[in-house]
C-alpha cells in the first residue's frame, strides 16, 4: 500500500517494512554486546512501542525480563508538554541496567521524566532505544542511546504508532501527506 486514509487525513508509505526491520537487526546486535553479562530489565512503553519492542526481542532471543509501562504526552498530531502516568513501571529496578523501548522521540519530554524517575528508584544506569528520532523537534537535554532511524519532523504512523487510534497496524510507516 503506497496510501493510507485514517479518518480526515491521508498518509503516504514513508519507511517500508524491510529498511525498519534491518535496522532493528542492527540495534539488537549493539544491544546485545552492551548487556554483556548483567541482568537487564526490558521496559517496553505502551502502546506505540509494542511492535518494535515484539521484533526487538525475537532479534535478541535471549533470557531477558520484560515489562510494560504507558505514560501519555500526546495528543492529536501534537505535544502537550506535560507527562501523566498511567501505568509506571512496578518492577524494583534498585541496581539494575534498564533498557528504555520507545516507539518515537520527538520533544524527549516522556523519557527525560521516565528516565529521571527511574534513576531515582536506583537504577545503575537506563538506557535509550528508539526505533524513531526527530532530532529536530528535541527540546530536553537528552541523547537515545539506540536510535532505529533518524527522521525529519513529520507526523508519522504505522508500525505500532496511531493517529487517534487508528494506524497502529500497518507493517510500513506512513507519514501525513501535506495538502
Ligand atoms: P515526546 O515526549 O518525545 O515529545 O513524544 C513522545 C511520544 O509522542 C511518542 O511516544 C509517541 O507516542 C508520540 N509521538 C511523537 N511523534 C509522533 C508522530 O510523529 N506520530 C505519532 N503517531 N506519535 C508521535
Ligand atoms: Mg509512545
């Protein structure tokens, strides 16, 4: 499908199923080489990250605890600025290394306060992996640590990310068309 309609709007292929996936292959090498013996927690943010967080893990195939947690900054095509919990992480994290599974970073506001709040509960150090950056559009004093593809400042869906619910689905990545 080279075309997408999600209520009002019309979304065009952007990033094909082959180049995510390649570049999930290539993370989940450095990841991998990173975790060297330590017991790390996976925590996978709801609900964009899910699908990259599935073909991360079957790439990593490894031993490794997984958990869930979902916050909520966004709204529509764009950032509130404020974060809300509304499913933290319940694992102790006391002297654990966290890996961070992120569908998109744009301003960095979610995971600047998830992060800081992880470190707080005494984790030995959280770490970042983003399927998606918008370098661009970053407005905190953070760097991902693993990044899937850089991409220009476009509003995106597809492959686990939605427009008011609706694109989550799609193996591509679409972006909205400009009118
Ligand atoms: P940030 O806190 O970095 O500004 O925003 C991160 C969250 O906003 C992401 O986890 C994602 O849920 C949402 N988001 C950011 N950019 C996009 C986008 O282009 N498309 C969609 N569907 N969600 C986005
Ligand atoms: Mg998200």
């Amino acid at each position: 499908m080279d075309r997408i309609r999600l209520w009002d709007k019309e979304f065009e292929l952007f990033i094909p199923e082959q180049k995510i996936q390649n570049a999930i292959a290539e993370m989940a090498q450095r990841i991998k080489t990173d975790i060297a013996d330590s017991n790390p927690l996976f925590v996978s943010i709801l609900n964009g990250a899910f699908m990259f967080t599935s073909d991360l893990m079957r790439e990593l195939n490894g031993p490794y605890e997984l958990t869930f947690a979902r916050y909520s900054s966004y709204r529509g095509t764009s950032t509130t600025g404020s974060v809300q919990e509304i499913m933290p992480v319940k694992v102790d994290v006391k002297d654990r290394m966290v890996f961070l599974l992120e569908d998109i970073i744009d301003t960095g506001t979610t995971m600047q306060y998830v992060m800081n709040k992880l470190r707080e509960q005494g984790a030995r150090e959280v770490r970042l992996a983003t399927m998606l950056y918008k370098p661009e559009a970053m407005r905190c004093n953070l760097v991902p640590d693993y990044v899937g593809l850089e991409i220009p400042t476009d509003f995106i869906v597809g492959y686990g990310l939605d427009y008011d619910e609706l694109g989550r689905a799609y193996r591509d990545i679409y972006k909205l068309k400009s009118e």
